[in-house]
C-alpha cells in the first residue's frame, strides 16, 4: 500500500531568509470504489490508508436516503462537546506532519474516542469512520457524536444521517443544505464549536442544559 504522506524539497522563506527545506505532503491517489458486480462505481481521490473502511463506509451511506433519527434521544453535556476539538487534534498524526487533511472522529455521548480518520477529502474521512463501524456491525450509530475539523457539507450530512448519526459537530460552518438536511433527519447539527462556544442550529434538546 502506498504511503499516505511524501517528502519533497521545497524553497522556503521565513523571516526573509531563503532555505531548502524537506516537506511532509498529504498524499491524495485515485481509488476504484468497485460495487459488488465487480463494476466501478466512482473513483475517489483519497489519501492511501484503511481502504477497507473507506470502500465500506462508501457503499453504507451511497444514494441512501436520509435516515429520520426521531427516535434516538441521546443527550449530549456542553462541557462535553468542549473538549471535543482538542480531543480530536490530538490524533491528528497526519495533518501535524503535513498540515494538508482533513479529520473525522466517532465519540460516544461521553466522550470516549471510538474510531479517527483523517483524509485529504473530508467525505473520505468520513467514510472511513462509517466503514469501520460497518465491518464492527456497529451501525446505526446511535448514541455517538461524529465530530469533523473542518466546515459541515451537505453530503457529510447525508452520510451520517444514513449511518443512523444522531449529533454531528463541527469546529467550522454548515451549508445551508447541510442544515435543512439534518433538520430534516431530526439530527442535532453543531458549528463553530471551540471551547465553550458553539452554534447549535438543529436538534438543541440533545444537549444537556439546553
């Protein structure tokens, strides 16, 4: 398997002050997701690593209909969602080498740590975490929060609500889409979330206090 970060020399200025330097990059490769006839579904662009999850989370949530989460009453403590960001940065082995990809963390409402991918796509982290949940037959992922370092998309949204995500955060913002999405799906959606601030735009009666 390829290795999922490369070096490369690089012509650096700091402080006015030229050098060559050796730079770990995020690698980003083509990767066949091959359906089950042996036909080629899509191609992702991802970073090289757990393709096994990956190819299943991808086939667990593709063209799945939102799922409705009426029924999960998992409840989240603010102080809880704090300690999230952090929590996640911490195992964020290959943005600290390379600064070049994105994260997704699975957490039960306590904050336990179940399940870190990182990518360069956000959408493949994602899948990454899904497709390890499904090869554990742990979907749907009731009572988990899925935490995302960056911004909040609509198919992130889907995703998730397919994999039965009952409260989804993030440290950046959401689409509009994204929004209505989880609405929809009765998912509780959270952006900006750093430190003790967050914005809570649906879903507010799982967070404990609210």
């Amino acid at each position: 398997m390829a290795a999922p970060t490369m070096l490369r020399s690089v012509f650096r200025l700091r402080g006015g002050a030229p050098s060559i330097v050796e730079d770990s990059i995020a690698v980003e490769q083509p990767f066949p997701l091959v359906g089950p006839q042996g036909e080629t579904v899509t191609t992702t662009m991802r970073t090289p690593g757990h393709d096994d999850d990956l190819r299943a989370g991808f086939f667990a949530t593709y063209q799945q209909p939102s799922a409705a989460i009426f029924d999960d009453d998992s409840r989240v403590s603010p102080s809880t969602l704090e300690a999230l960001p952090d929590r996640l940065r911490a195992g964020q082995e290959l943005f600290s080498l390379t600064g070049g990809t994105h994260a997704a963390g699975l957490f039960t409402v306590d904050g336990t740590l179940v399940c870190l991918r990182e990518d360069v796509g956000r959408h493949n982290a994602v899948d990454k975490v899904v497709g390890d949940a499904v090869r554990r037959g742990a979907l749907p992922l009731a009572g988990h929060v899925l935490m995302l370092s960056g911004r909040t998309s609509s198919e992130v949204v889907s995703k998730a609500a397919a994999a039965g995500v009952p409260i989804l955060a993030a440290v950046s913002a959401p689409s509009s889409t994204a929004v209505a999405l989880a609405e929809a799906a009765g998912m509780t959606l959270i952006g900006f979330l750093r430190g003790p601030t967050m914005n809570i735009y649906t879903g507010e009666h799982r967070i404990i206090g609210s």
